[in-house]
C-alpha cells in the first residue's frame, strides 16, 4: 500500500495504516485487549513483587541454637563435632529453602534474569564444598591412615555437583542427598552406642582446614582489587631458585576485571564470607580447648568480626565501581580490603597453631 492509499479518500502514511489495521472496532476486541493488557501488567507486578522478595539475603544464625534444636534440646548430643556439623548442615538447608528457593539453575522469571542471588549462592557453595572436603579427609579421621567415613564419602561429592543443572538431575536433588547424608553423619557422632561416627579437634585437623580457607579468600581478594585495575609483578616462582612453572608468563601484568564481572564477583564473595562466619563461629565452639590451649580465641573473633563487616548492607541500588581515591565508592575495595585483613589475621592463627 503506498502513501496515497487510504480509506477515506486521503493520503495516509504506512504507520497511520497499520495502527488503524489493528485498531479494535468492536467492543469484543477491545475487550480481549483489555484484558491482555490486564494480564501482562498483573504478570509484571508479580514478577517484580518475587524479584524483590528473592532478592534478599539470609540473615546469620547462632550455630549453637541450631545444633541445640537438631539435637532435640539435649545438651549431652553436642559432643566434638556436633555444631560444626549442625551448621555446615543449616547453610546448605538455607542455600536451597531460602525465598525463592535455589536461583542458580532457574530457567523461569525473574530467577533466570537475577545473577546477583546465583553469585551468592555460588560463594556459599563453594564454603561448604571446602567445609565437606575437609570432614571427610581431615576432621572425621585421626590419621592418614585411617578409614573414610561412609557418610561423608557420599556427601563430598553430592555438593560438588554441578550448580546450574535444571534436570536429569537438578541440583537442588544432588545437594539435598548431601544434606541426608550429613545428618545421618551427624545422627552418629551424637549416638553413644556406636563408634563408628567421630570428629576430631585436633590443631593440625583446623590447621588444614584454614589451609584451605586462606586460598580462598586470597583469591577473592585479588579478583576483588581488579576492579579498578592494578599491575602484577610475577611472584609465581619467588623465593624458591629452582622451582619451574609450565609456560613462561610476563614479569608483569595488568589485571582488570571486566565491569560485567564486577557485581558478580562482589556477591560471591559476600556469600563465601556469610557461610564462612557460621563456619567459623561453630569451630570457635567445637574446638573450644585447642583453641584456649593457644590463647588463640580472641585471634578467631577477630577474623569473625573482619568477616561480618563483609555483610554491612549495601545502600546503592547497583555495585559502584569508582577509581582509587576518586568522588565515587568502590564496592569491591571495600569488600576486599574487609577480607584482606581476615585473611592476613587466618594465617597469623594458623601459624599459632602450629606452634609447639
């Protein structure tokens, strides 16, 4: 149809034709568009209205109370081991029933177009990934030579399944059979009659673990600074003289993260650090002497305190990426410098612990 096309005798441009081609003539139509219309705002609504229940985080929890609750309020169940358990077991309850439920492999609105909640999610999975490995190479064995734990052996590598499969299985599935598994576990440590379930608070057991933290947060801190870019001077191979690496790498490096990845790398962090409190505040109890016996307490509520500073809540509707000194607030430092001064204060624990 051309320009000079018309109904009525006048030229009409495509547009005026196309809306009057679609302009409902009969009440009929325009009630069908009506209500479409009322359907999609509805939906909208609904949809915002779940985004921002989802969207908020868990608060923290007392360890103590939750392993006083599973045990049934009996004191004498919380032998070695028992809050540890207990806690690693309520994180991964709260990761899969918290609003909204688990986020991370949702195909659906508005989960699928949420990625701050998946990245917590992810941190707080990566903790109790390292948490379950070291109950079942460490803290559930006195020596090396020692048998594993069956329940444990099931439970290590249902949590390291995938995080983002949808079906055949879903992950919610895999980590809820971990979950099992580590009640069962937990069901053991506390029954007198058996002694087939044990933990031990030995230093050298915490000493592994915390081994295994520091890397971690390590790494966060590093992928956190990269926000506003710095050079790295190569250190890979520092202070060893004959040690090798696989390729060579430049003497220096700009590492940047990519400001698409900057939020994503923040909220994970934020939920390492949320399960590693919990971690942290239940092995304050359970390995109450060894830790008395190093004068070490204070050492471990200091590093609780750093980590709690991690989950101050966050005004900004998105995470600010400014420069350095500059007029803006980066996130990102902040957070970082945060689990820096954590991480730095770890190793000084480790290295007391490992003192004679």
């Amino acid at each position: 149809m051309s320009k000079t096309d018309s109904y009525d005798g006048k030229p009409r441009s495509l547009l005026s034709v196309l809306i009057h081609a679609y302009h409902p003539r009969t009440w009929r139509e325009r009630g069908i568009l009506y209500a479409a219309g009322v359907l999609l705002a509805t939906y909208v609504i609904i949809v915002g209205v779940l985004w921002l229940i989802w969207d908020s985080k868990p608060s923290l929890f007392e360890p103590r109370e939750i392993a006083l609750a599973m045990a049934g309020g009996d004191e004498k169940k919380l032998v070695a081991g028992y809050v540890t358990t207990a806690t690693v077991i309520q994180v991964a309850d709260t990761l899969l029933e918290k609003p909204g439920g688990y986020l991370s492999n949702d195909r659906m609105p508005p989960g699928v177009f949420m990625d701050n909640v998946p990245n917590w999610e992810f941190g707080v999975l990566t903790a109790i990934r390292d948490i379950s490995r070291s109950l079942r190479n460490d803290f559930s064995r006195a020596q090396t030579q020692s048998r594993e734990d069956v329940d444990l052996q099931v439970a290590e590598p249902k949590f390291n399944f995938d995080n983002n499969s949808w079906l055949l299985p879903p992950s919610e599935s895999e980590y809820r059979d971990g979950i099992r598994a580590l009640r069962r576990y937990l069901d053991r440590l506390a029954d007198e009659r058996r002694d087939d379930g044990q933990f031990f608070t030995r230093a050298d057991n915490l000493r592994d673990y915390f081994s295994v933290v520091e890397k971690r947060l390590g790494s966060l801190s590093q992928r956190l600074s990269a926000s506003v870019g710095h050079i790295r001077v190569n250190t890979n191979l520092a202070g060893d003289p004959n040690a090798r690496q696989s390729t060579p790498t430049p003497q220096e490096q700009l590492i940047k993260t990519s400001w698409l990845e900057i939020d994503d790398h923040f909220y994970e962090a934020r939920g390492y650090c949320w399960a590693m409190i919990e971690f942290l505040r239940a092995i304050e109890i359970d390995f109450k002497d060894v830790l008395a016996n190093k004068n070490a307490q204070v050492s471990l509520r200091q590093i609780i305190h750093e980590l709690e500073a991690t989950q101050e809540p966050v005004w900004s509707p998105v995470i600010l990426n400014g420069s350095g000194f500059a007029l803006f607030a980066n996130h990102s430092l902040v957070m970082a410098s945060y689990i820096a001064r954590a991480n730095a204060a770890l190793i000084d624990l480790r290295n007391l612990l490992q003192q004679g």
